[in-house]
C-alpha cells in the first residue's frame, strides 16, 4: 500500500486552491508529492504544480468508511462549494456570492485549459470527474439558475449509483430543459427520464470525454 502523506505534505495538500487544486510548497514538498501520484507539474511556463484527483480525494477524506450508496459531497467548512439545491445552510446570496461563484467557474476553465493536453476547456477535467456533483451544481449556479431552498423552487444536483452521472431535478420542463442547456453547453452530456414511482423527470448528466 501507498504510504500516507506526511504532516507537512498533508499541509500543502489542505492548502490547495479548492477549485483548481494550485499547489504552494517547496520544490521537495512538490516532487515528493508528485512522485505519490498526487500532484503533477505542469507543463506549460510558469511549470506550477497541481493536485491530481487522487489529491483532491486525499485533501477531502474523512476518517469515516463510505456507505456503500451514493453521498452527497460535502466540502470541508470555510471551502466554496457551489450550491447543489435543499442544503439546510445555505450560503446568503446576492452580488458577494456572485463575484464568488464567477471566480470559481472561471478557475475551473483554467484548470480545464491547464490539465487537458489540448488545452481545451469545452469538455470537464479529471477534477470533475471526482466530483460531479458539486461540478453540475457549479455549471447550473454560475449559469444563473437558482438552486431550490428552504421556501423557494429550484434546481437540485444529486449523487446516482452509476458512474460519472449525476441526476438534476427542477420544478417544471422549461427550468428542466433550460438546466439541460446550461449543461450541454458546459460539456455535458444529459438525458430525461422519468422515475417510476414519483413519475417525476430528471436529468441524468455525465461529463463528456470528447
């Protein structure tokens, strides 16, 4: 087995820019990391190191096992995290969560543009791939959809038992298929179906490779 990170990798880890996974440290901080499979220097000038989603995974574990169905992701306090629709603390909207939601989405597409090798930034990166759930959320939130509240309709970004999707529910077809655009533009790929009990529709959105 992979010996855990030591203490001071560990802090360079938690220390990571919680959206594009930007690394500070000392060079042997960097390359021990590196050669754990939990960051990679990138290429292109200024040659700035990043976590890898096995990073990601490592900054974000808990003590606890995993059940065996699916979670909903729940970032680590004082973390950005877009809003996935029903949290019982929701963060207070208005223009400050803005600003904030527009930086991370467009953090996001650097790390696109930075981690796939053709620099392309029209299709999702391994970052979420690991966390699809908080990425959809992103995509709708920075879009402008609203994601349901304590009193309010919206949308609602859920963990699913398959791999790489995520259903996406909201409160009438023309917000359902204006997620669906938001999504496919975003470099998704989604469906609708119906559940068979609730009869109620969804998505079902998976990030697209090409």
């Amino acid at each position: 087995m992979t010996r855990p990170p030591t203490a001071a990798q560990r802090r360079v880890i938690e220390a990571a820019d919680a959206v594009t996974g930007r690394l500070r440290g000392t060079e042997a901080q960097l390359a021990a990391l590196v050669k754990r499979g939990l960051a990679f220097r990138h290429p292109r000038p200024p040659h700035d190191h990043f976590l890898t989603p096995a990073g990601h995974r490592t900054r974000e574990a808990v003590p606890d096992a995993a059940p065996e169905a699916p979670r909903e992701e729940r970032p680590a306090a004082g973390v950005f995290a877009a809003r996935v629709g029903g949290e019982e603390e929701a963060p207070p909207s208005g223009p400050a969560r803005r600003r904030e939601v527009h930086g991370a989405w467009q953090g996001l597409l650097e790390l696109r543009r930075m981690t796939h090798p053709d620099g392309a930034t029209d299709r999702p990166c391994g970052w979420e791939r690991a966390h699809l759930v908080r990425a959809a959320a992103l995509a709708l939130e920075a879009a402008g959809h609203h994601p349901a509240g304590g009193d309010t309709d919206g949308y609602r970004v859920r963990a699913t038992p398959q791999p790489e999707a995520v259903a996406v529910y909201a409160p009438d077809a023309e917000s359902l298929a204006a997620c669906a655009a938001t999504l496919e533009g975003a470099g998704w790929q989604t469906g609708e179906y119906t559940e068979p009990r609730s009869r109620a529709r969804y998505l079902l959105a998976s990030p697209r490779r090409v």
